[in-house]
C-alpha cells in the first residue's frame, strides 16, 4: 500500500504542477456553463429547468479534458514501462492514477457548482441532492475513461479516439445523474431509485474500469 500511496501522491502532483488538473478542468467546467445563458438567452425558468444537464455536461467534457494524459505521459517518457513491470499490480497502479485524477479534475468541480447552479437559477434546497449525484457519479466518468484513455495510449491524436469510446459509455451515467438531479430540482418522487442506480454505476465501474484498462494496456504495449 505504501507504493500505492507514493504513485497516488506523485500523480496528484505531477496534475497540479502541469496545470492539467485542478485549475484547467475547474475553468473549463466555468466556461461551458457560462456560455450557455448566452446561448439560450435570460430565461430563467428555461436555465432553472436544463440547468442540472448543463452542469453535468460540464463535469463530463471537464473530465475528458485530462484523461488523455492519464496515460499518455508516462508512455512519452518511458516510465509507463516501469509501472507496468512494477511489483504494484497493475489494477492498483491504475486504480490509484484514476483516483488521483478524480482528486484534482472531479472534486474542484464539486466546489464550484453551487455558485455555478446559482447562476443557472437551481433551486438552492435542491443543490444538495445535486452535489450528492455529482459527487457519486464524477468518479464513475473517470474510471469509464480509464479504458479510453488506455486503447488510445499508443495512438497519435489518441484524444480523439478517446471521446469517441468514452462518451457513448458515458450515457447511462448522465441519464441517471441528469434525472436525480432533475427529480431533485422539481421536487418530486424518485430521487432515491435514480441515485441508488448511479451509485450502482459507480461502483460497477470502479470494479470493472481498471480490470478493462489493465487488459488494454496490456494488449496495446506488446
């Protein structure tokens, strides 16, 4: 556990010193939802009523915009090799990168969203319900991304490849998560089914995301 802590720390800070994580995806996830009062004008029931959608729209696209590295950097410098040969099993290696890259990308997001939510006219009782859907459901865009992220480790312009594995997996989540937060908003009954089937999400892919990436990196660096 001390190798995992250490990599743990080492990729939070490589994130932070980058300027990849934390500070990028936070004003990213600021500028996407900014925008979209101009884009559909001063309505502020119609803002109050997609106002949930675009903050989760914003948390995922916030959340693509490092996966790309997630891999790719270490690939570059050759110390991709020496995790991968490691005696860290490779899951737990890529296990403690995709909860440092939560770390500094998913939970910013959590501290910028009610001011963001206030800005988009959301109900103020009903940005509890809503951070509590986005604080189960962010970690899931990441370790669904792990497996993106690791197809296209080895492929010039893997960015690109990425979205396009990544954001049709990525459905159910916003789904769910964009319904919570709905129900929450408006509120009415089934908060609760619509959550507890996030959660599920979640920890399915919590379980199956660094199985799936380890299997990818595997077959795509022999």
């Amino acid at each position: 556990m001390n190798a995992f802590w250490a990599l743990l720390i080492r990729d939070m800070r490589i994130a932070l010193r980058a300027g990849g994580g934390a500070l990028i995806g936070a004003v990213f996830f600021l500028i996407v939802v900014v925008t979209v009062p101009f884009a559909v004008g001063p309505d502020l029931k119609l803002l109050g009523r997609i106002g949930p959608a675009v903050l989760w729209l914003g948390a995922l696209l916030a959340s693509l915009l490092a996966l790309d590295r997630l891999f790719a950097a270490d690939h570059e410098d050759g110390s991709l090799d020496i995790l991968m040969t490691g005696e860290l099993p490779l899951e737990l290696t890529i296990l403690a990168k995709a909860v440092a890259h939560w770390l500094t990308t998913g939970v910013p997001l959590l501290f910028v969203a009610p001011l963001l939510g206030l800005m988009l006219d959301i109900d103020p009782a009903a940005m509890g319900p809503l951070l509590a859907a986005l604080s189960v459901g962010t970690p899931a865009l990441t370790f669904i991304g792990l497996v993106g992220a690791a197809l296209s480790v080895s492929l010039r312009r893997g960015g690109l490849l990425l979205a396009v594995i990544v954001l049709p997996l990525t459905i159910p989540i916003l789904v769910f998560g964009v319904s919570a937060s709905d129900l929450a908003s408006a509120a009415r009954a089934g908060f609760g089914p619509a959550f507890t089937i996030l959660c599920a999400l979640s920890l399915a892919s919590l379980v199956l995301g660094p199985f799936a990436a380890a299997a990818a990196l595997r077959h795509g660096l022999d």
